[in-house]
C-alpha cells in the first residue's frame, strides 16, 4: 500500500491553514532515522488508506524520489468532530521484526451451540493482540472460530490462538481473550464474575510487583 506525502517545513502556526486545506501534518520516527521527518498528506487519502491497513499493514510512503516503509503507530482526533488531526509513522525496516497491535475477530459466532440455547452469548474480553513479526508476515487481524463453544465455562486464551508459524505472541499466554457471558448482563459484570478473567487480572499486580 502507497501513500504520497509531502515535506512539511512550515511553523506550527500555520498547520491550521494546512488542516483547513484539507491536509494532515504527520511525523515519521524511526531508530534508523537520524530524526524524525515532519511530513503532510492530504486527510482523505489518509482515511481511506487507514480503513484498509490498520496498525500492522506496512505502508510505502512516496515524496520527491524518496520511499519509507511505516506503519501507522498513531493518530490524534478533534474531540469534537473527529476529524484527524496529526498522524505518527513508525519507520521500519523490509528485514528487521517489528511490532504491532493486530485486531481479534469473532468468525462463526451464530453457529455455536452455547449461543443457540438463547441465553448466552461469547465475547471478546481483549479485542487486540500483540504480535511480533517481519513487515511482510504481519496479519491485518487474527480470527477465532468460536463455532465450537458449546460450554458456559469455556474460555479462550492466548495462548489457545492458532498464529502463523512466523508470528510471536507477545500479550501473556494466560490472559484470556473470549469467553461466553449471559446475554442480558452487563459485560463488565460478567467479566468480574467470570473465573478465568479475576484469575489472570488478580494474578497481574502479583507478577508485576515480583518483577
């Protein structure tokens, strides 16, 4: 995926102007950069290309002969509008691994027998993974086949993801990632209620002060 940006060599007292122009001011960091580049791009291009690539889809950005393998790292909002105001490019490398927050898609849901007694339904309790992988092997998403849950107890983890050969896991392999609540309770109860999660969020603080 391509998209064409521009040098931006202008103060920050005239990025409105840019913005009302119908551009974004935009910043690439990198280790192998010796500083960031401060660079714009037009705000519907942009959007478009974000609805396709995500966090973990490698982009060529183009200006003046040159070309920088990113990923989209972050983006700030108008609070009020929502309309994207700065965007931050991490640079990376063709050879060299990286990492990225991939979303976790639900593949099958209706299917499942515990969601067709009526009373049940499965949730994700952590929409994202992060991975670790070479720019190339990044997935835009990982999906969960979950057309097979046919228990009220049953709980997904990491570690129970089936991840291509080449992508590392990098969240803790008992944290939980689905599990199945009760349709008309809130989610945040269930999750608090559910064993697996105050299990592995108990067990968090303990890890984190023995570090």
């Amino acid at each position: 995926m391509e998209l064409k940006v521009s040098l931006r060599d202008i103060t920050w007292k005239k990025v409105n102007q840019l913005r009302r122009q119908g551009n974004i001011p935009a910043t690439i960091y990198g280790r192998h950069l010796e500083k960031p580049i401060s660079i714009c791009c037009a705000r519907n291009e942009f959007v478009k290309l974000f609805k396709e690539a995500w966090h973990s889809t490698p982009v060529t950005l183009k200006w003046d002969g040159v070309e920088e393998m990113v990923l989209i790292h972050d983006y700030q909002l108008d609070p009020v509008t929502d309309t994207v105001l700065h965007v931050d490019f991490l640079g990376i490398k063709k050879w060299e691994k990286v990492s990225a927050e991939v979303s976790i898609v639900l593949q099958w849901e209706e299917l499942a027998p515990v969601v067709k007694l009526g009373e049940w339904t499965i949730s994700l309790v952590k929409d994202y993974l992060a991975i670790e992988a070479l720019p190339k092997d990044l997935p835009k998403e990982i999906t969960v086949d979950v057309s097979m849950i046919d228990n009220v107890d049953s709980v997904i983890f990491v570690k129970d993801l089936t991840l291509p050969a080449w992508v590392v896991a990098k969240d803790d392999a008992e944290q939980p990632i689905v599990i199945v609540m009760q349709a008309k309770e809130e989610v945040a109860d269930e999750w608090n209620d559910n064993p697996a999660w105050t299990a592995w969020a108990d067990a968090e603080p303990a890890a984190e002060k023995a570090e």
